[in-house]
C-alpha cells in the first residue's frame, strides 16, 4: 500500500514547519525518486555564525550527489526557467528569499512577490517548497524582524493557495493538512 507520502506528486507542493521539526528531511523524501532534481538551497552562508554553518553542511551531507545544486540565485524565477521541463525542484527555503528581498520598498516586494508566484505555474513539474513557520512564536521587537515576518508569513500563504500539496512537519511528524483542513476562503 503506498501512503500519501509516496504518492509521485507533480505540481507545488508546499512543506511547512517550525525550526528543526523534519520539514527539509520531508521535503527530500517526497523528491527523492526523481529522475532529475535541482536543489535550490536560497540561504546565504552567515559569516561568524557556526551554528549556521552547521546546519548548511547537515543539508549538504543529505543530498544524493546526483543532484544538481543553485545555491542562493540572485533571479530565482530566472533559475527555475533554466531546469529542464522534465525535472524536479526543491527549494529550502522561503525564508532565504525573503531575507534577500528585506530592502526592497513594498513596490519592490510586491514585484518580486508576483513574479515569483507566476513562476510556479508548470503543473507538469513537481515542485517542492520548504517555508518556515515564523508567525507562531514572538512577536519581533524590531522593525526588520517584523517586515521579515510579515512578508514570509504573506508568501507562504499565498504559495501554499497555490500549491497542488500541503504538509505541516512537527516534530519529526508529517501532517497532511488536505486532508484535515479546507482552505479559507
């Protein structure tokens, strides 16, 4: 019996979850029978911040070297376009993007925010995207930390509307949010 996990999806797929709760592990399993993957990993390496390395080096160490890798594109719609129209991508994660964006203007947002959006439109791709859930926590006590939350928080809706798929990891749990829950109107 194959379970909704190991069903061979195509279309976005949508991965969310709070920190270290197996949303990047899940992600890989769902892709991982692919032909052909591209990763797109979008977080920057931090200098002075280990922690961060580590975490970056425990995702390089998962991935199967027969994947290709586009480590944080300046133009992700621009990456995407480039993979081939028979392969698979992962991106890990919204969070990368939106870090990239935090000085842009809210026209600029609003532009990359649609574009990137309609640049998800192939159902004949499998998709997936990691986000991070970032509005369950503390309420940032600074300006940028609330941009960042805002933004994510809106993209990940907004991606998650799109999306053919959408799973909820939680402590190492994968929660089929289809089948537990309806879209809000």
């Amino acid at each position: 019996m194959i379970t909704p996990l190991e069903k061979n999806y195509k279309g976005l797929i949508s991965i969310t979850g709070p920190t270290r709760s197996g949303k990047s592990q899940l992600a890989e399993f769902l892709i991982k029978k692919q032909q052909s993957v591209t990763y797109i990993a979008t977080s920057k390496p931090r200098p002075n911040d280990p922690d961060w390395q580590q975490r970056i080096d425990l995702h390089k160490k998962r991935r199967p070297d027969r994947w290709k890798l586009i480590e944080h594109p300046k133009d992700i719609c621009k990456a995407i376009e480039s993979i081939s129209k028979n392969g698979s991508i992962l991106i890990d994660s919204i969070g990368g993007l939106v870090e990239h964006h935090l000085g842009d203007d809210d026209t600029q947002w609003e532009i990359f925010q649609d574009k990137l959006l309609n640049c998800f439109t192939d159902d004949n791709l499998l998709i997936v995207f990691v986000s991070e859930e970032v509005g369950w926590g503390i309420v940032p006590a600074t300006p940028i930390g609330h941009l960042f939350r805002e933004r994510h928080s809106t993209l990940t809706s907004l991606l998650s509307c799109r999306s053919k798929k959408r799973l909820l990891a939680i402590n190492g749990i994968a929660i089929d949010l289809d089948q537990i829950g309806d879209l809000i109107p």
